[in-house]
C-alpha cells in the first residue's frame, strides 16, 4: 500500500475505486521530413481534431453539460490562424515533421500564457497543449483510453488530466481524480468542482506507476490523501467514511424544495455562484435560491474578441430563463488583477490587484461598458435580473456608472429594444474604503454583495496566492469581521439587502456569525447549497 498525504485539495469528498494509471504523453523527437508530405500529415491531422471537437460539440452536449464551454474555448484556440501559420512554417522553413512542428508551437505559446502573472492564465496554457497533444495522437494514430465510456467505479491517476479528457468525464463512475499538476483555477479543476468529484493536486510522480492500474484507490481530500493498492482493512475503514458521507448527503437532501429559514423563522437566501451560463443546471439541480454572483468576465475569456451584444444576450437570457422568478445577479465584467485578457491591452503592472482593474477600466473603456449594460438591458426580460458592479471605490464611481447606465436606457429606448424598467443595481463590497463609507454608498444602490476574497486580502495586505503569507488570510480575522458588520448594519440602515458571495459564506463554521451580524443573503457553490440551508435552519438570527 503506498500512501501520500500531502496532496492540494480542488474538491472535496472521499473516492473509491480501481485505479486507472493514465499514460504520460511522449514528447516527439526533433526530426526532419519532407515538408510536402509533412504538411498533409498536418492538413489531415488538424482537421480530424477539429472534426472530433465539432462533433463533440453537436453530438454530446447534453453528457458535457456545464463544460461544453471548456470544448468550444478548444475549438477557438485551433482555429487560431495564427496558431496554425506558425506550425506551417516551421515544416516549410526549417523541414521539421509535422507533430514536432505541433509540439514546438504548442510549447511556444503555452509559454506566453505560463509568463504572465494570472493564475488563470497561467493554466490556460495547459489549453494549448491539450490541443496540441490531441494533434500529435491523431498523427501517432494513437488509441488512447476513451475515459467517456469507463463504466466501473474508478480513481483516475495521472502526471495531468487535459482539459479535453476532463470534460468527458462521467461522474457515475469517475470517483477520483490524483494528478501532480493542476491548479485550483485549471479547466481540469473547474471539471472537478462542477461535476463534484474529489480531486487532488501535486501529488509526487512516483505514484504515476501502471503498475498500481487495476488495483484498489481511495482519494481522501479532507485529509489530503492519496493511498494506493489499498489493503482490505483501509478499504473497509473509508467504505465506512464514504458511506456517513453520502448519508449526510441525503440528509442535506430532506432540506431540497424548503424556505432557508432560520430556526427563529428569518429569510436567508441561499443563492449560487457560477462562471459560465451551463453551470445554472447545477444551480437548479442543488435547489439554490437565485444566483448571487454570475462572473460575466468569463464570457470574455478564451477567445480572441470580445463577445458581442448578441452573443451576450443570449448567454444572459439562456440563465435568466432557466431561473423563472428567482434573482439572477449579473456582476459586470471584473478584468485584470488574476484575470487578464489578451485583447484588452491592460499594461502590465507590478501590482495588478490594486491597478487598472474591474470598475476602474470600465469607466476609461466606456463603450465595453455601455454594450455590457446594453445586452444585460435587452435580456432583463426573461427574468428577474439584478446588476452587480465589481470593486467600487468610492460614491463618485458609482455615480459615474449609473450615469452610463441611464444613459444606456434612453438609447434602447430610442430604438424601441424593450427592457424592464426597476432593475436592482447594487455593488460589490470588497475593498476597505467601500466598508467604512457603506452608509453613503447604500444611498446610492438597491443592495450591497460582499466579496471577502478580495476584502480579506486587501484588509490584512496579504496576497492569498503567496505562499509564504498565506498564514494572514483568514476568513474569521476580527478586522475582517468587523468591516462585514459595519456594511451589514449600514445597508440596512439605508433600507437596502446585504449578500455575501465571497468564499467565507462556504466557511460553515462561519454561517451562524453571519445570520447573527444579520446577512440577508449567502451566496455559495452550488454543491453547497443544502448544506448551508441546514445551518440556516438550526441558527438563531438573534443569537
């Protein structure tokens, strides 16, 4: 039995299963051809994989569900013509073979996005050497293990999981997932938490050994475990473990179709937080309450332009239509910082999370803005939408944007394109100053939402990616705490709601101070929807 506990957790839960070890890819050697027939065996090989995503695309969208997206993103990035010239010009220029000429540009490119100071970025070059490996296997002709049918319970093994494996991924039997490299912002990990499979990071290498393929796997992520081969008492203990944990989640399961009560009879809507309009399935499946947080920048991302009017529209109406009645918050785009966009041109800056960033570029970008109000306008009338504005400063930012908004409305209407007429317009709460003046801001604004991951960095001057101030980042900080509150009683004061949907609203131990503080609102990952209905209803609001 071989056993490793010091694995990064991606998403929570226990795994059982037999191991399937994933073979590690083979970088091709450096190799000339000639390039004629270098060039067809490139032709022929692209368009098989374009082929293969289309198809994909048309054929398994309802089994890719929320992560169709990661699939269409894939599809961009090999129409890329740029992408595509520089593979053909090293096999015309320098005669290399065609999957080397594949492999070098992959890298090439995976570099550029490796350099910059985004974790998501970062990650998405694993993108493009997914792609480029996708390439080179057809041109191998290889037939690699099809993870889509896998039909026995089992905990996949592997270096990586490329994001184009991972979206097959079928949640019935696929119980684990252990690989050394992926980050908590990879596609692979955003597989992971949508699907809800307990998934481990940076686990050592050794343990990518076929040897262990067949044998028994349990992946424990709540104490960063990974155990190989495991004996039959170990498999019996964690039988056991798995098996209080899918009681407790039927248990959650009584709270399904129920009010988020307390339990001295105090409103607490439980809402969800998603990224991409096909996650809204596992806001409906979990029962949430609305969605308190749609992350409209990731509609920019993974992709060459940004997305158009229509194309807005109708992402935005494809959630608001599947969500009825129940509020949708529709945060405008919140760029820069961790999330840089190519075709933006933010300058680079030594410190992004505190520069040219969300609100603030909006406002120098106006017409970005003006088509983001715009579309969300034209789609409000499939739903009950409310508007977000990410990292307000200060009340003459918010005076500045509502300005625009208003100014958004009259041309609609001037072209006769119909709109509701009362939308809620609220900001995020995020920075300390935003705190401390929260009592004017509130004037302004039909509802404040807190997002702590922000506040809490900005609170105790901690980057949360740095490793080695990791330790200030805390979620029940008393500083931290103490701004919370203060919004809280001045949004109320003024007569407006206060959500959270920062992560501490997934911090359960926290959930009980919160109602105390008196949150209106907890905005959390779907999956953790019930659970926090639970604790609602076993609080008190007035203790």
């Amino acid at each position: 039995m071989k056993v490793y506990k010091e694995g990064e957790k991606i998403q929570k839960g226990i795994g059982i299963g037999n191991i399937l070890v994933l073979e590690e890819f083979v970088e091709p050697k450096k190799e000339t051809g000639k390039a004629e027939e270098q060039l067809t065996v490139f032709d022929n090989a692209i368009n098989k994989a374009k082929a293969n995503i289309e198809f994909d695309i048309k054929n398994n969208a309802e089994k890719l569900g929320s992560t169709i997206e990661i699939i269409e993103a894939h599809l961009q990035m090999i129409q890329d013509p740029e992408y595509k010239d520089q593979i053909v010009s090293k096999i015309k220029e320098l005669s290399y073979t065609a999957e080397y000429s594949v492999f070098e540009v992959s890298n090439e490119f995976a570099a550029v996005f490796e350099s910059m100071d985004s974790d998501y970025f970062r990650e998405r070059a694993q993108d493009i050497k997914s792609i480029g490996i996708s390439i080179i296997d057809i041109i191998r002709d290889k037939k690699s293990v099809d993870i889509s049918h896998i039909e026995e319970d089992t905990i996949i093994v592997a270096e990586e999981l490329l994001p184009s494996q991972a979206v097959l991924l079928n949640k019935r039997f696929i119980k684990g997932i252990a690989v050394v490299k992926a980050g908590k912002t990879s596609h692979t990990a955003i597989v992971a938490k949508t699907l809800a499979i307990p998934m481990l990071s940076r686990i050592p290498s050794e343990f990518i050994d076929e040897k262990y393929s067949g044998k028994k796997g349990i992946v424990d992520v709540d104490s960063n475990t990974l155990i190989l081969n495991a004996d039959r008492e170990t498999l019996k203990k964690y039988t056991v473990l798995k098996e209080k944990e899918e009681e407790k989640k039927k248990f959650y399961n009584k709270f399904r179709g129920k009010e988020s009560l307390t339990k001295d009879g105090k409103k607490i809507n439980i809402s969800s937080n998603i990224s991409l309009p096909n996650n809204v399935e596992q806001v409906i499946e979990n029962d949430s309450d609305g969605i308190g947080l749609f992350r409209s920048e990731f509609l920019y991302m993974d992709r060459n332009s940004a997305p158009t009017i229509k194309e807005q529209v109708e992402s935005y109406s494809k959630v608001l239509k599947k969500m009825g009645d129940k509020p949708v918050i529709i945060r405008t785009m919140d760029i820069g910082g961790d999330k840089q966009i190519d075709y933006i041109n933010i300058p680079a800056e030594e410190n992004p999370f505190l520069g040219f960033r969300a609100i603030r570029y909006c406002l120098k970008e106006k017409n970005m803005l003006k088509n983001q109000f715009s579309a969300l306008l034209e789609a409000s009338v499939h739903g009950n939408l409310h508007i977000m504005i990410p990292m307000i400063s200060t009340v003459n930012e918010i005076l500045e944007v509502k300005a625009i908004f208003e100014e958004v409305k009259e041309e609609l209407r001037e072209l006769n394109i119909p709109f509701k007429k009362d939308i809620p317009f609220g900001i995020m709460i995020e920075v300390p100053s935003a705190c401390i003046m929260s009592d004017e801001l509130a004037k302004e604004v039909d509802f404040f939402s807190i997002g702590t991951n922000d506040l809490i960095q900005y609170t105790l001057a901690c980057d949360r990616m740095n490793e080695s101030v990791s330790y200030l980042y805390n979620y029940d900080d008393e500083a931290v705490l103490r701004l919370v509150k203060m919004t809280i009683e001045n949004g109320h004061k003024n007569g407006i709601w206060v959500g959270m949907c920062g992560d501490m609203a997934n911090q359960e131990n926290l959930v009980p101070i919160l109602i105390e503080m008196g949150i209106d609102e907890l905005s959390v990952t779907p999956s953790n929807v019930l659970p926090t209905r639970y604790i609602v209803s076993i609080t008190n609001s007035n203790k």
